[in-house]
C-alpha cells in the first residue's frame, strides 16, 4: 500500500526531504510513485498540511 498526496499539497518539500526511497516528485501538487514507495510513512509525518494519505 502507498501513500497519495492529496490536492491540499502545498508544495513545500517536506516530505522529499523525509522520503527513504526518493519517490516523490515535484509539481504544483507533488506526487508519490506508488511502485518506489515502501509505505513507511514519514512523508506523512512529515507533511504540515495533512496533504498524504495512505492509499
């Protein structure tokens, strides 16, 4: 299971900075590939805005 970044994503590079595996991607909302994540949630964690939800 992966987690999602939701449409409230800020695009302020928390959760880059917190991702083990490199699976996130900059855009105007970012993005998570779902076949790098490892679910460990510290995107999550880390994310100000409550913008990433597990899928």
């Amino acid at each position: 299971m992966a987690h999602r970044i939701t449409e409230d994503c800020a695009a302020c590079g928390s959760c880059m900075a917190e991702c083990p595996t490199g699976a996130i991607s900059e855009g105007d909302i970012y993005k998570i590939d779902p076949n790098v994540c490892i679910d460990c949630g510290a995107c999550a964690d880390a994310c100000p805005m409550g913008a990433i939800v597990a899928e």
